[in-house]
C-alpha cells in the first residue's frame, strides 16, 4: 500500500504543480491595481461633466500648467478672482473662520506644512491663498500637476495650481471662440464662489454663507475686454 500511495503522488505532482502555476498567474492578473481616475473638482457630477476625471489626470507640472496661460488674459482673470475672493491679503489670506491659524503666512509655508496644518485642525473651514483653495481641491491639484509637498505654497505655485482650474473650466476652448463668454463666466463661478452667475448671485449662494464679491456687471466688463474677436 504504502508503495502505491508513493505512485499516486509522483503521478499527480506535475497537474498540481500546473493547477497551483495557472492560478497564481490568474490571481497576478487580476490583483495590480489599475490607475484610478482622480476624483474631479466636483464629486457626483455625471460622467461627461465638465469636471469629469481625464484619461491622462496624472500630469507633470510643466505638462498641467506649461499650457500657455501666462498671457495678459489670465493676469486680468487672476486678479478678478483676487477681487471676489481674497481681495485684502492676495496669497497670504486665510479663511476668516478658521479658528487656528497656520502658524506661518500661507506663502511661507510648504506644501506638507499646509495639508499637516489642515488634518491638525479639522471642523473648521480652510480655504486659503488668493484663490481660497479647500483642501480636498487642493490636494487634487497637487497630485494632478505633480507638485512635491517640499515646494513653498508661495505666488508662482498658487497661481499654478489655479491655472490647472482655469484650464479645466474651458480656458482654451474660450480662447478659440468655441466656449461662449457666459458659459466660460458660469464655469468659473462654479468654481469661485465669489464670482456671479448670469443671475448675479453666486452658485453656492447662502450655502456656508457665500455669496457673490463683484457684480456680473463688473464680471463682464473684465471678461468682455479679454474675448476672442469674432469675424
């Protein structure tokens, strides 16, 4: 018995050994985690929103804001924003409600310093620099342009960061004349609550108390100024 018994194992070790190779290749099939899309600017939107995640969302810096955008155009829209959003302290602005403040000016600060003053003081809101970033836009962007936490949060790498956004609210297609000017306005004030609607009151309007900082008046005379020429 024992001698058939040894048969039987000699004859089924190579199928097992075949077996146990075919699944562990199975298993590595299907175990690598594919690359997830990023979250968007807005979660929930559908699909094919504006603010859908894109196929190539992991981007070098140079690749995400290398796009053009230090023009005179983006210079006055940047300032506009300044004026609905932080038109006091520019870059170095803290959300008035927060209890804590960071312990350095937002420009002196690292990128890592900032997210580390964030998770250190939850429950209170943390919109900051001269385009009131939240953090989990923020933490979007930074990982989208391929920012290192060591770099300073300081102008250059705010007005980066808020280039990618400007670009995502259809920039370009605005500067071809295939994105009309109101519809390019909404994008942004989707997201800047202190820039209008065409309704003159801001999207998130009574939501957390925002509420429009400059008329649409005042919206589009800036806009008007900077749109493509049509033939």
């Amino acid at each position: 018995m024992p001698v058939i018994f040894i048969v039987l194992i000699l004859l089924l070790a190579p199928h097992t050994a075949q077996a146990e190779a075919l699944r562990g290749s199975l298993f590595a099939a299907t175990s690598a985690k594919p690359d997830g899309a990023l979250a968007g600017l807005f979660v929930g939107r559908s699909p094919g929103g504006m603010f859908a995640p894109r196929p190539d969302q992991r981007l070098g810096a140079k690749h995400a804001v290398g796009i053009g955008l230090q023009k005179s155009d983006v210079q006055m829209i940047r300032a506009l924003i300044q004026e609905a959003e932080s038109r006091k302290d520019g870059y170095d602005v803290v959300q008035h409600g927060a209890r804590i403040k960071p312990a350095k000016r937002p420009t002196r600060m690292t990128l890592e310093e900032l997210l580390a003053w964030i998770d250190a003081t939850p429950g209170q809101p943390h919109a900051i620099g001269r385009y009131q970033f939240i953090p989990k836009t923020l933490r979007r962007l930074i990982e989208k342009t391929g920012a290192k936490l060591s770099q300073r949060f300081d102008p250059k790498m705010q007005d980066q960061l808020a280039d990618v956004l400007l670009a995502e609210a259809g920039l370009q297609k605005f500067r071809a004349g295939t994105l009309e000017r109101q519809a390019f306005m909404n994008n942004m004030a989707k997201i800047w609550a202190g820039l209008p609607t065409s309704n003159g009151k801001s999207h998130y309007d009574g939501y957390a108390g925002n509420k429009a900082m400059v008329t649409w008046a005042r919206f589009d005379a800036v806009m008007a100024r900077i749109s493509p020429k049509q033939s």
